[in-house]
C-alpha cells in the first residue's frame, strides 16, 4: 500500500503512533510531504527515523529547506580564516528567519549528535526530491509540499523550479490535471480552509490537502492512495 503523511513537524509520538495505526510493514511505501522538521519537540527524532526506513520517501518542504541551508552554514568549525565567510549578513539572516519559524527544536536537538550522525543528517536532507509522481489503482498522484505555483498545462514537472513546489499552496479555484490525476499536498493547515475550523482533509478540483496541523493541536494525517481512506491520530 502507498502511504502519505505531511506536515509532522517534530511531533514524533503522533507520528509513531500513525505508523502504527496504518500497521506500516516493508511491503508499504510511505510518503512524507514535507516539514517534517521544526515547531514540534522531537523534529530530529523523526528524522532518524525515517532515514532508517528505506522505503519512507520523503519530499522536501519549506521547512527543510531552511532547516538544511543553515544548519550546512553552522556545521562547520570556525576559524579566523572562514570566518567571514560563514558569519556574514545573509547566514544571519537565514538564521533568524528559520528561527522565527520554528526552526529552534531542530537546531537544539542537532547540537546534541555526534559529528557522524550530524553529517548523515545534512546527507538526508539533500537527498528530498521536489515531487513524487504515484499510480496506484488507476489514479495518477502527484505528491507535492506546497503547491505548483506557476503552473502550465503541459508543461513537464521537471521543468518548474523545487521552489515552485515548496513555498506557494495552489490554485484551488482551478482543475491543474485532467480527471484521473490527483494533486496531494500539505503545507496549510486544512483548519483555515472551514468557517468553524473543524479538522478534516480538504478535497477541491482534483487537490487534496492533507496537513491536519498536529502540531498546531490538530491532527496527523495519512491517506492510503489504494481507496483514499483518511487515518489520523
């Protein structure tokens, strides 16, 4: 079965507690959309989890994105040689803004591990691909963190820049493919899509949202591509 998470933000007893629900096996794909990092307790715990999991593939967010560009810019000893380099105005800058959203869980906890283990992280992190295109039951997913901005009908997704796919939500007045394709994405929480801002997976024009915002005290979600049953804890 294929399996898609987003959006876990560091809350690893939520997520653990999912994989358990949808009793994830070897036989399972899991898909992880993003922002696994940040905001919540244990954002590093998470990750070396699914690092340790060959077949969780995971998808990169905006999240990820800061989390990588600053910490590859503080995993480096600094001397009177590469100082200004590294410590100049844009690494600052950098700096504060992850800070400012959320980054400061994942920064403590990476202090914390060992030289080796820091660099298999940084490793990890690179190695998030921009999209993921699933079929599974005669439907055709493309599985994104944020959106696709700019989009074009026909034009290839390996044409649209990572940034197209990480930063901005999509269009959801507008149908991107034709019916049998289904765009999955995370990033905003389904919480500001309803009046009342009950918790639920929100579906409009062949785009299905699916970050519950657990960690904003919402839920975790994992929708199984094969019948696109919602689990969530």
């Amino acid at each position: 079965m294929h399996y898609v998470i987003s959006d876990i933000h560091g809350c690893y007893e939520e997520y653990r507690k999912l994989l358990e629900l949808i009793e994830f096996s070897d036989e399972d794909v899991l898909y992880v959309l993003g922002d696994a990092v940040d905001r919540g307790p244990e954002p590093v715990k998470v990750l070396l989890d699914m690092m340790m999991r060959p077949n969780v593939i995971p998808i990169l967010g905006n999240h990820e994105y800061m989390a990588l560009e600053t910490l590859k810019q503080l995993n480096v000893e600094i001397t009177e040689e590469n100082a200004e380099k590294h410590l100049n105005y844009c690494m600052m800058r950098g700096y504060m803004n992850w800070m400012e959203n959320g980054g400061g869980t994942t920064a403590s906890a990476f202090r914390k591990l060992d030289s080796d283990t820091k660099d298999a992280v940084l490793e990890y992190l690179e190695e998030f691909s921009a999209y993921e295109v699933v079929e599974a039951e005669d439907e055709i997913y493309v599985l994104v963190h944020a959106g696709i901005d700019g989009f074009k009908p026909g034009r290839p997704l390996e044409d649209y820049d990572f940034s197209d796919f990480v930063f901005y939500p999509p269009d959801y007045s507008q149908r991107y493919f034709k019916a049998g394709v289904t765009v999955v994405v995370g990033h905003t929480p389904v919480m500001s899509f309803y009046e009342d801002e009950h918790c639920e997976v929100f579906e409009k024009n062949g785009i299905v949202c699916i970050d519950g915002g657990c960690v904003f005290g919402g839920k975790l979600f994992a929708l199984r591509l094969e019948d696109k049953k919602v689990f969530s804890v």
